[in-house]
C-alpha cells in the first residue's frame, strides 16, 4: 500500500510576474519589493529604492495595489531627494 497517505501534489507553479513589477511581500508586513527573477523555489525580490535583495515564498507574494505602488515610488524619489540613493 505504497504511497496511501500521501497527498497528491495538485497545485500549479504561480505565473511569474514580469521583471520589475511591483509586488508585496506579506510575511515582512506588507513590504513592497520589484520582483528580480526566481532562485529555486524562492521569488527574488528587491526594495524599490534599491538595496539588498531578498527572498519570499511565492504564496506570501501578491501584486502590488496602485496606491502600494504609489507609496513605494514616492519614497524612492523623496530618498533621492536628500540623497540617499541615487
């Protein structure tokens, strides 16, 4: 009775946004990252106004709304206003 207790995998692999989208990582309290590519089964992301990437489970990932995305660039530009990214 070879393999009665285990669970069929039936979930399909999430599509993968396009490079540099804007999504939101909700296991880091709604942290807005662009999306840089897949490292195995992690999706590869990067803070919008630049920095060290990161890696979040693709289940705690989801686009960005409109005024997430909004907040993100507003603070990029306001960074390099003062000049702290350029």
């Amino acid at each position: 009775m070879c393999g009665e207790n285990l669970r069929p995998n039936n979930q399909t692999p999430p599509d993968f946004p396009a490079l540099g989208t804007l999504v939101v990582d909700t296991s880091r309290a709604d942290r807005v990252g662009e999306f840089r590519g897949v490292a195995g089964p992690y999706w590869s992301l990067r803070p919008v106004g630049g920095g060290a990437e990161w890696e979040a489970e693709p289940r705690h990932v989801r686009p960005a709304l409109l005024i997430e995305q909004l907040r993100a660039r507003t603070a990029r530009l306001n960074a390099r206003s003062r000049g702290e990214v350029l």
